[in-house]
C-alpha cells in the first residue's frame, strides 16, 4: 500500500504541475517596444515588466526586416492597455508571455504579417490551438511572400545569432599569421584552423583593409574567409564569408555569405595563391 508520506510527495508534485502549468495575466500599458518580440508593459503598481513575446522569433534589428518587425509591433501594442498571459520566465529575466490587444494575439499577428518566425523550437510551450495557428499563419505568409518572406530562403534569427557569436568567437580566438599585401590591405591566414576536407583542407584567412570599401552597400574594413582548397588539384572555394565594419574582424558584420561557391584556380601570384601553400603546406 501506498504510505501517507509517499501520498504527500505525490500531492506536492501534481500541485507544482498544477501552478506551473497555469498561466498567470498581467495587465498593463506598453511602454517601450525593442525589437519585433520584446517590450516593456507598466503595470498598475508603476512595476516594469520585460515581455519576450511567447511562441515567435522575430528579425533581430540589424536584419533585414528587424526594423519593419519592430515597426509592425509598435503599431500594434505600443502605448495601449494590454494583457500578458504568460507563465515562465527565461534565462534574461524576461517574462515569456502571449500579448492581447483588444482580443487580438500580437503575437500571431507579427507571424501573419511576415515579420516573425513561429519559434518551433519552444512551440510545446504553447497550447495545441496557439501551436497551430502560428504553423499555419507562418505557412500562409511564406506563400503569399509577406514581409521577410520576399525572400525564399531568409536566415532565421537563431542562426544569425549563432552565427555572430562563431564570427566573434573566431575573431577573438584566431591566431592571424600575416602572409601578404600590398599599400591597400593586409592578408592573413590562421593556420591553427586548418582542417581536412573533401578534396584537401579548409582554413580562415582575413583580409584587412587600409580604407573603407564602399563599393558595397555597407562599407567595411575587414573579411573573414573560410576557404577549402584542393591541395593536389590546385583550385579552391569560398564556404563563407562575412564583412565587418572594423579592422581584424570586429566591428558590426555587414555582410554575410553562407552559400557555397565553385570550385576555381588558383593564379598564379595572388593572395589566393599564397593562402593556398599556407593551407596546403603541410599536408
């Protein structure tokens, strides 16, 4: 039989289910919005709350669309009464919760209009119903090529962040081995990154810049490379790249390519060329 200890454990566990599982509403005035899925409501205590909004992950503000997505919102909630039905908070401090303006699910509005992802990665956090309804709303605005959906294949925001975190990351931790230049820029290799690879090995190389390229959209000072060479057959191809507006690989990136590029040869008293008997040396 089952001892009254044993019954008080079982009973204090499906009571913590019970709160946990229950969302709690907070009512209150929008007072900041700062991107497409956070804002700031005032409460009637004049108690600030920090909402990351449940269930969607929107363009982060250097994305394309991070501006529109933060504009949709603001005309949504900004300013205006609402209600937070949340029950969780993240590892920010931020109350993860679902905004009602009027009824209305901002939330589900911003995944409508194109300026949100459904956040699948989080969707067991939402009811059945809410689940759907962001699966199919994001549907519906990938086909009729809303917002961010312009583009086919836009980088979601959690890979952008994970992204900017590698860039950094590789930034900080390479150990760039200048390798050639002229009076307008620098090459460098990091020979530490050297890996193998299909038809010989990949490595980062970065070059800097003495002046601005503004031949771009965005001008910058500096390019990460991540390149895989065919040590044998002697040609090579960009795997990535990004461009950052300082010097070394800091700085804001402004331009990032992911898309992998075809395989070309290597001339003869180039950069390339030099980068390749770096990468290549000692395989």
């Amino acid at each position: 039989m089952m001892s009254h200890f044993t019954r008080i454990l079982l009973l204090a566990a499906f009571l913590l289910f019970v709160h946990t599982a229950t969302a709690n509403t907070l009512h209150g005035r929008v007072v900041g919005v700062a991107d497409g899925d956070t804002v700031t409501v005032l409460d009637a205590t004049n108690t600030q709350w920090k909402i990351r909004l449940m269930g969607i992950d929107a363009p982060e503000k250097k994305m394309p669309f991070g501006q529109k997505s933060k504009e949709s919102l603001s005309a949504l909630v900004f300013n205006k009464q609402v209600a937070v039905a949340f029950n969780k908070r993240d590892k920010y401090g931020r109350t993860v919760g679902k905004i009602l303006v009027d009824g209305v699910d901002a939330n589900l509005e911003q995944v409508k209009s194109g300026l949100a992802w459904h956040y699948k990665q989080y969707e067991r956090e939402q009811s059945a119903t809410d689940r759907t309804a962001y699966a199919q709303a994001e549907e519906q605005a990938r086909s009729e090529h809303r917002g961010l959906w312009v583009d086919p294949d836009p980088t979601p925001p959690w890979d952008w962040r994970k992204q900017q975190k590698n860039d950094a990351s590789i930034s900080e931790e390479a150990n760039w081995v200048e390798v050639g230049g002229n009076d307008s820029q620098t090459v460098y290799a990091d020979p530490a990154s050297i890996r193998k690879a299909g038809k010989g090995v990949k490595m980062w190389s970065l070059l800097d810049l003495k002046e601005p390229d503004t031949t771009t959209s965005k001008p910058y000072l500096s390019m990460m490379l991540l390149t895989e060479y065919d040590c044998k057959g002697e040609q090579y191809r960009f795997i990535a790249s990004s461009n950052h507006a300082g010097n070394m690989g800091k700085g804001d990136v402004t331009y990032r390519d992911a898309r992998v590029a075809e395989w070309k040869q290597i001339p003869q008293n180039s950069a390339a060329r030099t980068l390749w008997k770096t990468a290549c040396g000692k395989w």
